[in-house]
C-alpha cells in the first residue's frame, strides 16, 4: 500500500500525495511520522506489534484506516486506459517551413536535427515548398481521426524566412477547414527578429499566438543568441516586438504574446529572468532549462542544478507574493512550468505520456516526411510516412514513445503521473531509446513538483476563491486555443 502514497514538506507543511489519482492531502505530523515508521518495517511483519511501542494501537489504526480509505475512494479515478491512448488523433501539426536560421544560437539544437548523412539543412538551406504545406494539411483533414479544432504551428530554423509560404498556408488551411466544418488555429514560434508591418498586420488578422525566443536581459540574451557575424540580437528583437505589442493593442487583439526563455547553468535566475520579460510585456513565459544534447558545456552539474533548484523555489515565494498582494496579474499567472503544474493538480490529471508525440500531434520536415515531434525531424529511425503517402500506421506504432508505467526507470517514480516519463524525442536522441529518461531533468521536476503542490496547498488555505474562479479560467482552453504544444 505505501507504495501508493509519497509524503514530503515544504515550509513546515506535510503534505501526502496520492500517486494513482494525483490527488493531493494535508497532514498532520502524527500522520507522517507514522507513515515514516510505517514505511521502514519490512514486509510481512506484524506492523502494529512494531509501531505500538511509540504510539497506541487506536493512535495507529486511524492513521492506517485513513490512507485506506484514501485508498480505496480514490479507486475509480484511477488510469486512463493505454490501448486507446495509442491510436492517433491529430490535434497539432508542425510545418518546418525553413531548415535554416538568420541566427547562429550557441545551444541550438537545430543544429543537431540532421547528421552529414541525411544532409545538414543549415547548409543547405531547405525550405518547405508549396507542394509539400498543402499536402500536409489535406493529410490532416482527411485522416479520419482529425480533431474538431487543429493547431497548425510554423516552426523552423526561423519560420518567418518563408512567410510567403506560412501566409500562403495559413489561408489555404482557413479554406479548406471550414469546409469540412472544423476548425483551425496558427501559432508561429519566432526568434524575433524579422518582423515588419506586413507580417505582423497578417498574424494580427488570423489571431496567431506568437512564441518569442527571449534568454531574459540584454547581457544574458545576447551571450548565446545572435546573429552570424557575432552581433547580439536582443536589441532587433526589443524593437520588433515594441511594434507588434503596439499594433496589437491598437487592434484590441486576444492572440497570445509569450516569450520561451532558454536557462542555461550560466544563468539559473529565474525571477531575475522574469522580471527583465516582464518589463518587455509578455503574456505568457516558459521557462525551460537548454537541452545539453552534443554540447557538455550546457550539462547542468551539481552546483548549477542546486542553484536552478534555489532559484525556482524562490520563484514560487514570488508568485504567493504577488498573488497575496494583489500585483499577481501582472505576469505571475502565467509562467511556465508553475501555471502548467497547477493545472495538472487542479484537474488532479493522470499523464501516462510526456506529450502528444506520435498520437495527437506529429512534425512535418521541409521535405515532407512525418517524424513524432520536433526534436526528431531528419532523424530517418523515426520516419513515420510522408505528406505525400501519408502515416506508416507500423512504423508510428514501432517508434510511438511508450507510456511511463513501461519506463524501466519511470514506473516506480512517485512524480511519473505529473511528467509522464519526461521527454521521449530528447531520450531518443541521447540513448536511441526513451527507457531511461535524463537523472538531472528527474531531479528537476520533482523538487519542482514539490513546491507546486506546496503552493497550490497554500491558495487553498489564504485565495480560495483564486481557484475556483480564476485558475478555472485560467485553464480554460478554449480561452488559449491558439497556443502550440511546443515550448522553443
């Protein structure tokens, strides 16, 4: 039984969660001492004969008796079921519409999508074509689990190299959606720094939400973003954006404005990070630690991590900050991961996966094959089809990511139903397998998971009314049905 329960403290509150249904208890410290005993008598040992001798026989069937019944309430909410899980339901699609980027990112991982063999599209300078745009869409729609609503995201390189395409497909999808009687919704994830007033009149008019790399401050965005002469782009991407914020809020536009924020251990401070973001008026912000893939200097090792995990930790006291003082709607709502975790334990939410990889959502490449995610494209072991033929139902199924109760490493984590075994497309490309996810993201979510469930425990007892009105809200999807899946 104890397996099905984790208990933790985080400032002086004991807290107990319970794995199977993600729900979440406050108790008291009578209970977690005896649940500390309880979990250290080995099995098959009389475990009232063992714990009588600090508390009483009473003392100890209530304690026992309450996680029963936590227990066995909860049973009815228990997994979703795997089998249905793996058929494909496209809600989101990528179009890579430019293999190539005008920046020369010290971390990015683009650089690594495609190997000498398979043709280095940073060289090459691939575009997707015309052809290749209005086959995927069709594809979509006529797959016959096509969702309702669809998000169609322009990714790259920098997609805004090829806005002639992305415009052009943006129209085309519009069409084409509404006569089959579905919809369909754009995002576009941009480093910034090509925006005139053509484009941002065009992704103003077909409510476009726009994801804007940003590292945080000019010193610390300009120390690994620029251009290919070597000249920071933060200065370009302040000014573009001071242009579409403005047009934006002359048109009275709802579209989302957020900002993805890449930490690396040279800069773990999160609320210095924040603050700089929130002064250029962003919406929404990620915040997401650099993917270390091929590149050990962006490794984050022990101090680095413990200053990450600092820094979050303090984030969060922020966030109660803000909120009890009233200021909390002016960015703190909407920062990611926290906003993200809240909404998992608000709907007490279940993830047998990481993301949609391969079952709700899959990458086009410029050339028109079919990959799981993003962080795959160009990789030939994770081709599932192409635009043209459509989806290899054998191959999806061969390379589909695995739910994280068949995770060797992930199905006996007491945080696994809140991550879902991490991300797949970034273990592939590390180990060729998603069995083993990266130790120091593990270590990462759960001290942050901690500090969320603390957190949301907290609104409960001093805004209550936070979550039944606002995080409802908050979480509404429908209200962000032109936010992508994919955090840059």
């Amino acid at each position: 039984m104890l397996d099905e329960f984790h208990v933790f403290t985080v400032e002086e509150t004991d807290i107990l969660l319970h794995i199977p249904t993600s729900r979440i208890f406050c108790i008291n410290s009578f209970t977690k001492k005896v649940f500390e005993k309880y979990s250290k008598i080995s099995p098959g040992k009389n475990i009232l004969n063992k714990l009588e001798s600090d508390y009483s026989s009473k003392q100890m069937r209530e304690v026992i008796d309450e996680l029963n019944f936590i227990k066995t309430s909860n049973k009815m909410l228990g997994h979703i079921s795997s089998s249905s899980e793996d058929n494909l339901r496209v809600d989101n699609i990528l179009l890579n519409i430019a293999e190539f980027c005008n920046l020369s990112c010290t971390y990015c991982s683009a650089k690594t999508y495609c190997s000498s063999k398979s043709g280095d599209h940073l060289n090459n300078s691939k575009f997707m074509s015309w052809e290749v745009a209005k086959a995927a869409i069709d594809m979509t729609l006529q797959h016959k689990k096509c969702a309702e609503y669809v998000i169609v995201c322009f990714f790259g390189g920098e997609p805004l190299l090829n806005f002639p395409l992305l415009k052009r497909a943006t129209l085309y999808a519009e069409e084409q959606f509404t006569v089959n009687g579905k919809r369909v919704g754009f995002s576009v994830a941009t480093n910034g720094t090509i925006m005139n007033p053509s484009i941002i009149k065009f992704l103003n008019e077909h409510n476009f939400g726009i994801m804007v790399s940003v590292d945080g401050s000019e010193t610390f965005h300009n120390k690994y973003r620029k251009f290919k002469n070597g000249r920071g782009s933060y200065r370009r991407v302040k000014d573009n954006l001071n242009k579409l914020m403005t047009y934006w809020k002359k048109s009275l536009s709802e579209a989302n404005i957020g900002v993805g924020a890449t930490i690396t251990p040279a800069q773990p401070d999160l609320c210095k990070i924040v603050y700089s973001l929130e002064k250029m008026g962003f919406a929404e912000i990620i915040l997401e630690p650099v993917s270390s893939l091929k590149n050990k200097i962006f490794c984050f090792k022990k101090d680095s991590l413990e200053k990450y995990k600092m820094s979050f930790q303090h984030l969060v006291k922020s966030w109660v900050k803000a909120l009890t003082e009233g200021s909390f709607f002016n960015v703190y709502h909407n920062i990611y991961p926290i906003n993200e975790m809240l909404r998992m334990i608000h709907r007490a939410e279940i993830k047998q996966n990481h993301c949609g990889a391969g079952r709700s959502f899959f990458a086009v490449s410029a050339e028109g094959y079919l990959y799981p995610c993003h962080l795959l494209l160009c990789q030939k072991n994770y081709q599932m089809g192409s635009v043209f033929e459509g989806i290899n139902e054998n191959l999806r199924l061969k390379i589909l990511p695995r739910h994280v109760d068949k995770k060797k490493k992930c199905s006996s984590c007491w945080a696994r139903y809140f991550c879902g075994g991490g991300c797949s497309g970034e273990q592939f490309r590390a180990r060729g397998n998603d069995n083993y996810p990266m130790s120091w993201r593990c270590e990462l979510f759960k001290h942050e998971m901690e500090l969320c469930i603390w957190l949301y425990t907290l609104i409960k007892k001093i805004k209550p009314d936070f979550l039944d009105m606002t995080l409802a809200e908050l979480f509404d999807e429908n209200k962000h049905n032109n936010r992508s899946g994919v955090k840059i």
